[in-house]
C-alpha cells in the first residue's frame, strides 16, 4: 500500500516537472524564433511575391545593416525579379515607433535602400525599383511591444504593376 | 482666412513708475500665484445692437478667457467672480482698493466696451491693490467678430505688465490632427488658437502629412506631405490654400522649417539611402547642401539670428545633436549624455535649445545651453518628441503617445506643454488626437 502511493505520488511529481519544462522550453523556444539579436525572423506578417519569396526583411533598432537571413530573403526576390522582367517594384522602408518622426523618415529610407542596393548587387537594374520611406508612420503590427516593434522594422518589397 | 485685422491701441493714461509695484517672478516655478481678480468688462451705454453677438455677455466672455489665459500659466490664480466685491462700472472708474484687498486680490483687471459704428472698443485696466494704483490703461478699436483675439490681447498686456516678459497668448498652434486606429491613422493639418478655440482644418485627410511650421509672419507653413504617394516638403498659404512642392528634389524631403528671416526654407533631403540637409531660397529658388556626410542628418533649426543651424545626425553611430555654421562648416557635437539625442529647436531668445532625449526606453523634453552645457531634463514619459516655443520663449508645447495593448487598442496622441522651469505642465485640449504642434509667433506685435 505505501509503496503504491509512493509509486503514484512519483508519477504525479514527475507529470508535473516534465510540463513545466515543456512549457519553459516552449516560451523559450518561441522567442528564440521570433528574434535573433534584436532582429524578427519569425513569418507572422510576412507575405510572398511568389511561392518560397517573402516579401520583406527585418531590421535591428536604430541599423540598416542586412542580415545573413535578410540577405538570402533578397537572393530569392532577385531571382524571382529576373525570371520576371516586366515586374517593378517599391521598397517600402519602416521604423518602429520608438524613435523620433523625422529620424525614422531617414532610417526607413536607408532601410529600403540597403535591400535596394542588394537586389541590385544580383542583378536587378534599379530603374525597376522605386524606394520610398514611411518612418514610423505605417506600423503592421500597432503594439507596444519588442516583437511588435521587431516586425516594423522591416523593408518590403511591393509589386507596383 | 481672412486679412490681418488692424488692432489700434491707445494709452490712456501714461504707465505710472512701476518700481514699487507688483512683479511677477517667472524665472523660478511659481508655488504661489498672484491672486488676481478679473471683472467682467462692463457694457457702455451707449453701445449699438450688435447682430448675432450678445454683447451683454461680451464682457463676461473676454473677462473669462482672460482669467483661462492666466491659470493656464500657474502664475496667477484668478478669484472666483461670486466674492466680487464691486460693480464692474464703478470698478473700472475707481475701485475701491481695500475692499478688493479684503478678498485677498492683489491685482485687478477692469474694463469697458463700447460698440459704435460696426467697432468694437475695448478699453481696460490693471490696478495694483497693494499699492493702490493703476499700473497700465488701454484701449482697443477692432472689428467685433475679433472679441476673442482682443481677450489675448489684453492678456498679453498684463502678463508683460506683471512679468516684465512678452506674452503668449495672442497665438496660435498648427499641429496633425490624428483620427482612426493606430495602423491607419487619417492625418489632417489643422490650426486654433492658443487656449484651443477654432480649430481649423487645412487638408482633408486624403494623404499623410506631418511635421507643420509656421514662417515668421504666421501666413505660410511649411510641412511634409505624402501627396500622389512622393513624400516632399510643401508651402502651403493659410489665407489662399494654394499649396507647392518645396524645390525639385529627385527623392524624399523632409523635417522642413523656416529660417528667422523667412527667406529661407531648411530641411532633409534623402537620396540612396542617405539624408542630407539642404536649404531652398523661396525667392530665387536656389538650392544649397549644407552637409555632406554619409549618416543621416536631419531635423535641422536656424538659431534666431540665422548665423547657426542644429541637427541631429547618427555620424557618431547613434543620433546626437550638433551644432554648425549656416553654410554648413564649423559643426560641432554638443550632446555628450548617455542616450540619443534629437529635435534641436532654437529658442527665440537664442539662449537656449529645447530637444528629445531617448535613454533605457524613457523619452524626454529637455532645454540646455547652444554649446550643450547646462542640459535639464523637464518631463519624462513613455514616448513624446518634437517641442515647439511659445514666442517668449518661457514655454514648450510638444506632442505625447502613450503605450498601446496587443492589439493596439489604447493608444493616444496627445499636445501637452510645459515651462522650461519644468513645473506647469498642461494638456492642451484639441477636438481629436494631436502631434508635430508648432507655435506662431505673436500675431500682434
């Protein structure tokens, strides 16, 4: 009898642990997914220009610096770009709110113009790109939140024909 | 809008010597305002029907907005009418000083209106009850729909009188009139007074515009505009509504601003990636670079002689203020503070630069000196940015966000001001959410 109890107490115990650890490993796991060093790799607000291209890519607070991830997102846009030659684009770049207006202004501009500068790298002309900056004025996701602020600063790349 | 009215304005009686009399120290926060009793302007007999105005109720209006201008300081405390002691008529000939002292007033404005041949005339006085004498008497003559503006007017009279300091009041602010939700805000230009009356506005919604400034005359502003989707710098005349483009620029302009004298438009312009600033002649329309840098410079303010410009530029890898020359040598790094700094914004007295600090996710509006020393941080808050001068440089008017839920749910935008002594600080109530507020000069001077 008391080494049934004893038995069933340490299932209990041990029921008890392992979904603690799995919801500490899930919380863990969700914010590693959602941003690396400051910058959204997530896919929540990402849409796609065709199958396997996302549309845009993320930005680090107050950088215009591409990321690993960011630079391989542009390959595939450029890919798609050359495949489709009548197609131009417009490079929307963002800030997060946590700025002043009109440094943001700036910033989204060099945002957009460092994804412009990459298309171009592989081999999109420039005359199919237009950029244009919206600072902090067009957020896509209006929270006050870090992984709110991580999805805004973002350039996008949108069809314009 | 209509022309400028004309304003006479006589003095009745020379201003007697003031040495003795009351002062109002504006230097320091004031914990004890000047108890001061405004009583109703009293209406002259003799005065004309006056359609669509009640003119009995003229002098109680001018008196209340004046008793709002003072509170609206926290210099003054204004006495409730009920204790008055004395009819407005024979006050404004002669009050009775110890009586007016007994409610504890220590100051008295009284006054008199007289409409006659389509003209308002105003005549008021400020009687100094400790001393017992009259410390400044005038009189108005204007159009009577302009009730409201000689109310500032006399306002301004008397907090000059009283604080040795131009006033405010006769003002008006131009601000983003802010409606619907956060991730699609309609953003409209819109102008009112100084206490809030008779917004006007001036664009329909139709495109985004931020960032509005007044010239020096109060007749042009200069603001930013997303109109056919070419985010550019605009001219836009407040009395005709004709709008244009600011210079021919083949990308993004923006952060626009007058220079002192008016001739002059001063703002970013953004190209690959870079922003640089640039002024435009409005006259002969040339266009000069100012900086050269490969980080983004922006935000720039004239000091108010026109000899310097601030801006806030990131060349240090984080956005600090500087300081340069007007043709663009000489720059100087000013901010030193842990934080970023930006929106440099002159004082029209030249002494002082007012801008918005950024550390550990608080934001801040502070003042320091022109070489950056003597930095005070006035107000803390979740997000607020963009301050603007009163004319007297004694007051900062700037725009506040506040924090908003998960699903953005709770978010305002609010205009708030502040004395540069840090106390005072005010919401200043606009009929929707409110940003980029900036002050006119005095409209009468």
């Amino acid at each position: 009898m008391k080494m049934k109890f004893n038995s069933a107490l340490r299932n209990f115990v041990l029921v008890l642990f392992s979904t603690l650890l799995i919801s500490a490993c899930s919380t863990a796991k969700k914010a590693a997914v959602d941003t690396v060093d400051d910058v959204y790799t997530g896919t929540d607000t990402v849409e796609y220009l065709a199958k396997g291209v996302p549309d845009r890519v993320f930005f680090a607070t107050n950088k215009s610096k591409l990321t690993t991830r960011s630079r391989d997102t542009l390959r595939k846009q450029a890919t798609w770009l050359r495949k489709n030659k009548d197609v131009t684009v417009t490079l929307e770049g963002h800030a997060d709110e946590r700025g002043t207006r009109e440094y943001n202004l700036a910033l989204g501009e060099r945002r957009a113009n460092a994804a412009k500068d990459y298309l171009m790298t592989y081999g999109v002309s420039g005359k199919r790109i237009t950029v244009i900056s919206y600072g902090k004025e067009k957020p896509v996701n209006p929270a006050s939140t870090p992984l709110a602020w991580s999805q805004n600063r973002r350039s996008v790349t949108v069809k314009t024909n | 809008m209509k022309k400028i009215i004309i304003i006479l304005l006589f003095f009745i009686f020379s201003v007697q010597n003031a040495n003795s009399l009351i002062k109002v120290d504006i230097t320091r926060g004031n914990l004890d305002p000047l108890p001061i009793a405004v009583s109703p302007l009293h209406i002259d007999e003799k005065s004309e029907d006056l359609k669509g105005l009640k003119e009995q109720k003229l002098g109680e209006k001018i008196s209340k907005i004046v008793e709002r201008n003072f509170k609206s300081t926290g210099l003054f405390n204004p006495l409730k009418k009920d204790a008055f002691v004395q009819k407005p008529d024979i006050a404004h000939i002669k009050p009775r000083f110890e009586d007016w002292r007994l409610i504890k007033a220590q100051a008295l404005v009284t006054g008199k209106i007289l409409v006659k041949d389509k003209k308002l005339k105003v005549e008021f006085r400020l009687w100094d009850l400790t001393a017992a004498k009259e410390m400044i008497a005038l009189s108005f003559t204007t159009t009577p729909t302009n009730w409201r503006r000689v109310a500032h007017i006399i306002s301004d009279k008397i907090y000059e009188r009283l604080t040795g300091e131009t006033g405010y009041f006769d003002t008006r602010i131009i601000y983003v009139s802010e409606t619907g939700p956060k991730d699609q805000r309609i953003k409209k230009l819109a102008i009112m007074d100084q206490d809030g009356h008779g917004t006007k506005y001036l664009t329909l919604g139709n495109e985004l515009v931020l960032t509005p400034r007044f010239n020096p005359t109060n007749q042009l502003v200069t603001y930013m505009s997303y109109f056919k989707n070419m985010p550019r710098v605009y001219l836009l005349d407040i009395e005709t509504g004709i709008q244009e483009v600011v210079g021919n620029f083949p990308g993004m302009t923006f952060a626009p601003r007058f220079s002192p004298d008016g001739k002059k438009i001063i703002m970013s312009f953004a190209k690959d990636g870079n922003s640089d600033i640039y002024s435009m002649d409005m006259e002969t329309r040339k266009v000069e670079r100012i900086t050269e840098h490969s980080s983004i410079d922006t935000s720039p303010s004239y000091s108010p002689d026109g000899k310097y410009i601030a801006f806030n530029s990131d060349r240090s890898g984080l956005q600090q203020i500087y300081v340069m020359r007007s043709d663009g040598t000489q720059v100087k790094r000013v901010t030193f503070g842990k934080g970023l700094y930006g929106t440099p914004v002159w004082s029209p007295r030249g002494d002082l630069i007012a801008f918005t600090k950024v550390r550990k996710g608080r934001f801040y509006i502070g003042v320091m000196r022109s070489d950056g020393t003597g930095e005070r941080l006035l107000t803390e808050n979740y997000y607020q940015e963009a301050p603007s001068w009163s004319p007297n440089g004694r007051v900062l008017i700037f725009y506040r966000e506040t924090k908003s839920d998960s699903k953005g749910k709770g978010f305002s935008a609010k205009l708030w001001s502040i004395d540069i002594t840090g106390y005072n600080e005010r919401m200043i109530k606009t009929e929707t959410d409110a940003s980029d507020p900036s002050w006119s000069s005095l409209l009468s001077k």
